[in-house]
C-alpha cells in the first residue's frame, strides 16, 4: 500500500472558512487515488488554519503527481458556503513534496482541478485543456461613501459664499499636502509643481516650438522671462513647457442639479526659471485663438490670472480622471488581468509572476462602473465631464495609446522631461522602473533560455495576441507586440504590465485627495463659462464660478476615498500567496524585496529635506496591484 500525506491550507483572508465536506483525488501518471473525504474531529477548515493533515491510501504508487480533484459538498440543512484554500501539500510514498497552489474561491459543488506547482510553459498532454478560471474575490472590503460625506452639505445646491467656508468643510480630513495645497493653492510655484509632481505628471512636455494655435509673443511673457532673455532663446534652450488639453476640445459638459456646468481645453506654458522653479507664464482657454480667447498673463489681475488657472485645473481632474487614472490603469490592468486568466494556467511562470499583480483589480473595476461611471455613480452626476464628455474623452485617449507611452523611460525621453529639476516622479519612477525589470529579467531568464522557448511557447502568444486584439483593438498603429520572438521582449512587457499595475497607479491615485481635497485647487466641475474678456474677474465671479456645495463635497469625499489605503493592503513585492516552489525564482523575490526596502529607505531619507514630500513611488506605500 502507498500512503500518502496530504496537508490542506487554508487562507488567512475574511470568510476563507469552510464547514462543508472537501474531497480529494490524486491524480499521478501511473494511476489515480479513490475521491477520499477528509474528514477529523476538528470540523471545519478555518480561516488561516496553517495545515490540516490527512492520509491518502493507494493500492500501489501514482508515479509523478500530476494534479489534484477537489470539490466540497455541503452537508444536511448546512447552507453551501465559499471557501478559499491557499494551497494543499502532498508528501508522497517515496519522501517527494508536492505543492499544488490554488488562492481561489471554490463556491460550488463542482469538481475543480489543480496542477503541480513546478514552473512550466509547455502543457503536459495530461492537462492540456485546462483552462484558468475567471473567479471574482467578493471579500473586498467594501467602504461606504457615506461615511465619508460631509454631514450638512453633500446634498445643499448652494454656492459658497467666501473661502472660509470652503475651510469648515475641509477640516473634516487633512494631510500634509492637502494642509499645504490648501496654504498654497493660489501660488505660481505651487501651480507649476503638481505638473511635475501631484496627480497628473503624465501631460507636460517639453516645447521648442509655439503651437500654431497658441499665438504667444515675446512682448506678452516678457516680464516673466529672468534677466535679458527672450522666449525663443529659452524655447531653444529647453526652459519652456507646454499643457495642452486638447482632449477636451469641443466636449458637451454635464448639467449638474440642473444648472449647465462648463470646462476648458487650455493651452499653458511653463517656464523653467533659473532658480529651478516651474512657473505658468500664458495661459489660452480654447483651443481655437480668438477675441473672445485672451491669453492671459501672471501681469493681469490678481482674479483674471487666478480664475483662468482654476479653469486649467478643472480639466485637469477631468483629464487626469479618465485618461490618466480610469483608462491607462484601471482599465489596462483589466486587460491584462482578463488575458492572463483566459490564456495562462496556474503553473505557468507568467501566472505565477503576474497574479498577484491582478489582486481585486476586477473587483475594483465592477465597483467602479457600479458607483462611479454608471448613470448614478458619483463621477456622472458630478463631475463636468460625467456623461457624454466621459465616453468621447475615453474614445480620444485610446486613440492616443501607445506602447511607448507605457514604457517610463522612453516616455519621459519622449516629452524631453530628462533634465527637469525636482521632477520625483521622473527620479522614483525610473528607479522603481529599472528594480522591477531587473528582477523580471532574471525570473522571465530562468524559465526561457533561448528565444526559440518563447516562440514555441503557444499559452504566452496566446497571451499577448489577446491583450493586442482586446485591449488595443488590434492597431498596430499603438506599437504593441502581436507576438513575442525574443526573451528581452517578454521582459519589457511583463515590466510594463508590473509597474503600470503598482507604481505608477500609486502615482496617478494615491495623491488625488493631498492635491484634490481642498477643492479651489482642483474643481471637479465650474458652474460659469471660461471669461471671454479681461478686466472683469472679482472674487464674485471665481466663487460664483466653483462647484456648488453639494458637487464640492461629493467630490472631496470621493476623493477621499479613493486615495485611501485598503485595509488588507499589499505592498509592491511581497508575495503572501507562495506560487513559486523552486528555490531560484523564491531567491530572486527576496533580493527583489531587499532592493525595494532600501529604496525606500532612500525615498524616505530625501523626503525628510523636502517642504513637499513625494511618497506616492515609495514601495512601502505602492499596492501590488489595482486594488482601489
């Protein structure tokens, strides 16, 4: 008789407990135990118990385990429950251990199957019609909205009648950067900085040349220029910067407790002084140069120059919003989420490598077209954009998708931002950037040593082919692989899906409340068109043109909300679910992990010196995955 020992775990997440009937069947190449109930006097398998130990008797040797049955019936006048096993453990007849690495839900009565846990790309012809299952983690701890609204306002259409009173409501959160935001909010240098630095550092971009469109002259930014300079010497000389939202040309805005709102598509320059600062120096509403579209300069009045910035941060939150935030990470990480469990089965070095970084991520998605983008959510109904804006300014963003714009390095080559001082997005993002394809590289290099493995590797094609035809709409015109030829290759993708999904969301999420809490600095809708004529602008007019009360406070606690850390948050390279059984990959994960701290480490050290500190590339604060 062959005996083997079989060790159930079960995950330490909230309602992993079953109190239903598992069985099991071993399934070797020379054969297959009987479906065996494991069962004991300790009832249950409970959430995070470390091991459940049971025998499984056979006749003779299996051979080489090949997978696992399991399936969970429940017993008399118990309900059907879930249950979240993390993995079971087999130690055979012969002394081998055989891990088989589940981290799923089983909900049903259905038998499900598991493969060994060893890395392979090629499937074994015993399971090669397995296929990955699309399960949905319905234990995402689910945060109320209205705890975060503000008791008194969210439902007032009241404008506000001084600053002050924007400052009672704002007093319910504060951090650091919202205190200073809030402190600094109407500041040039303040203004210049979240371009580099706060939620959107995706759209500035080095300019040589005027855009045809914006018709600056010397004569107006003259003032603003240091010493004896002149705007073409610092265009030549890389000291100017362009803001261009043309993404919002000509969008329908939304109508808000049945008042017309209004949003901008402006055009600003940026200019680099000698003293490192970022400062906006011209600033065109339209699109289109017109009498009725002034340029407005840091020289005209205090309320003309301040109202026209307000109007470049509204668009601001509504490009940034669905273009930078919904479209370039959210819904990439569904795309490469949906294609990794449709194409790759759970042994698969790339699963293994990729899964955690998938985490809730389609969880997170459902709940955001439920609550934010549906014809209710909250996004809809209050932002200047919800609505028919929204669907156009998602279709002209995926026009605009490339491959490139995903890889950090070459983006930021591409918008000439190389050399740019105090720019900590570029500085930490580079450097999470090269950790994290460091440490693909060496795991992606242990599974594939020729390009000739990925080539004939059908389940990665598969894979990549998939993200191109779904998630790119098959345009070739993106530049993203239809197919892998070389390991370097499969590398700089796998870095792309692993950073777009950890680091640089953190970048474009975790900071929207420090920059969009205090609600002057980042409207998330106007209620007064952008002003045609100079002159006229008072403190009136800019409070008369701010989000009502109710429209402030919905968008203060949603953004509250969705900067805030879940509470069963993972942290960028820390692996709770072990997928990886050989000893090199596990290596590699933890000198990974070394590199992370002591970046960290380093992250931190600079923030001390720093009036603004800049946190959101921090491993110690980038979630692993899409999870909020």
């Amino acid at each position: 008789m062959a005996k083997y020992k079989v060790t159930v775990h079960t995950h330490n997440i909230a309602t992993a407990t079953t109190m239903n009937n598992v069985f099991i069947k071993l399934v070797g190449e020379n054969g297959e135990s009987k479906r065996t109930w494991l069962t004991s006097l300790k009832g249950g398998f409970y959430q995070g118990t470390t091991s459940r130990e049971f025998d499984v008797v056979c006749p003779s040797s299996l051979g080489t385990l090949v997978l696992i049955e399991l399936d969970k019936q429940p017993l008399p006048l118990f309900p059907q429950d879930a249950w979240f096993p993390s993995k079971v453990v087999v130690t055979t007849p012969e002394g081998d251990t055989c891990q088989f690495p589940i981290y799923r839900w089983i909900m049903d009565k259905e038998v499900h199957l598991f493969r060994e846990g060893t890395g392979q790309h090629v499937l074994h012809l015993l399971c090669e019609t397995l296929l990955a299952q699309l399960d949905i983690v319905p234990c995402l701890p689910f945060c109320r909205i209205t705890e975060l609204k503000l008791k008194g306002y969210s439902d007032s259409k009241k404008n506000w009648k001084n600053i002050d009173e924007i400052s009672k409501v704002f007093c319910c959160n504060r951090t650091v950067i919202s205190d200073y935001a809030q402190e600094h909010w109407k500041e040039d240098e303040f203004f210049g900085y979240q371009y580099l630095n706060g939620c959107n550092p995706m759209l500035i971009r080095r300019c040589s040349e005027l855009p045809a469109n914006f018709p600056v002259t010397e004569d107006m930014v003259k003032p603003s220029l240091r010493g004896s300079s002149s705007l073409l010497r610092e265009l030549q000389s890389g000291t100017i910067f362009l803001l261009d939202y043309k993404n919002l040309d000509g969008l329908k805005a939304n109508v808000i407790n049945r008042k017309k709102q209004y949003m901008a598509a402006p055009l600003v320059l940026l200019y680099r002084t000698p003293d490192e600062k970022l400062i906006p120096i011209a600033i065109q509403l339209k699109q289109t140069p017109a009498k009725d579209n002034p340029i407005f300069l840091p020289s005209d009045s205090e309320y003309d120059w301040l109202l026209a910035k307000i109007f470049v941060r509204s668009a601001d939150f509504q490009e940034h919003q669905l273009n930078v935030h919904l479209l370039r990470t959210h819904l990439l990480a569904e795309v490469f989420a949906v294609a990794l469990l449709r194409n790759m089965p759970m042994v698969h070095p790339l699963y293994k490598l990729l899964i955690p970084h998938t985490r809730y991520t389609l969880q997170i998605n459902l709940l955001a077209r439920a609550f934010l983008i549906a014809d209710e959510g909250v996004f809809t109904k209050f932002a200047a954009s919800g609505g028919e804006g929204m669907i156009e300014i998602l279709r002209r963003s995926v026009a605009s998708l490339t491959y490139s714009s995903l890889c950090m390095p070459e983006d930021i080559t591409a918008r000439g931002l190389e050399s740019v001082p105090n720019n900590y997005y570029r500085d930490d993002g580079l450097k999470l950037w090269h950790i994290i394809y460091r440490f693909v590289e060496e795991v992606i290099s242990f599974y594939y040593k020729r390009d000739s493995e990925v080539q004939e590797d059908q389940e990665l094609q598969n894979w990549i082919k998939d993200i191109f035809d779904h998630g790119f709409l098959a345009q070739e015109c993106t530049g993203i692989p239809q197919s892998f030829s070389t390991v370097p290759e499969v590398v700089k993708f796998v870095t792309v899906v692993i950073f777009t999904c950890s680091g640089q969301h953190s970048a474009v999420n975790s900071g929207q409340y420090d920059y969009g809490g205090w609600m002057p600095n980042t409207p998330i809708s106007l209620q007064q068109p952008p002003p045609t004529t100079k002159g006229q602008s008072t403190e009136s007019t800019m409070l008369e043109t701010f989000p009502d009360v109710g429209t402030t406070a919905q968008g203060m606690s949603t953004m509250w909300l969705l900067s805030k850390q879940s509470s069963d948050f993972v942290a960028l390279g820390q692996y709770p679910e072990e997928h990886f059984n050989e000893e090199p990959p596990c290596r590699m994960i933890q000198k990974f992990q070394t590199e992370l701290k002591v970046f960290s480490e380093n992250i931190n050290a600079r923030n001390s010196r720093l009036p603004v500190p800049y946190t959101y590339m921090d491993p110690a604060v980038v979630e692993n995955s899409v999870a909020i």
